[in-house]
C-alpha cells in the first residue's frame, strides 16, 4: 500500500474568485489544515502530464478566517499530484 504525505491538492476556478461566505470547500480545507495537512491550489490550465505521471504547477495556501483575506500564499511549486492523499475538485459552471 503507497504511504501518502499529508497533502491535500485542490483544483479549481481561480482563487480570488471564492466567495468565502458560501463556498464549502474552504469548510473543508481549514479542517484539513487544522489537522497538519499541507494544501496546495492549481487551476486545471496548470496541469501536465509526462512520462505517465501529472503534476501541477500549484500554489501552497494557508487559509485564515478574516473576512477580506481568506488564504495566503506560502510558495509556488511544481507538484506530483500522486503525492496527494486528496484531490478536491471544485469548478464554477460552465465546466
């Protein structure tokens, strides 16, 4: 059985979009932070695939509970997205 970092990859409409009032994905990453998971946000144009692995070029977010600023940015890297134990996939219509 493949042993996984604690590492949560979210994919989804750019971030600045969120509304952090309504959006439940935030509900689920600030439990997973809470419990030491380090979570890391892409946008599907950032995603490629070589030698039958895809990676993405992510952003590694830490979310905060403030009204106006809800996450900040900690760094930006490449990502094997093997490496992640979830992958959350939330994308506004139309797809």
């Amino acid at each position: 059985m493949k042993k996984y970092k604690k590492i949560i990859a979210i994919q989804g409409d750019p971030i600045q979009r969120i509304n952090p009032k309504t959006d439940t994905t935030l509900l689920l990453a600030h439990e997973a932070q809470r419990r030491g998971y380090k979570i890391y946000y892409y946008e599907t144009k950032s995603l490629t695939f070589f030698k039958n692995t895809v990676y993405a070029s992510c952003n590694l977010i830490k979310f905060i509970k403030r009204k106006n600023f809800f996450y900040s940015i900690q760094k930006k890297e490449v990502l094997d997205l093997s490496a992640a134990r979830f992958i959350l996939m939330r994308q506004n219509p139309p797809f």
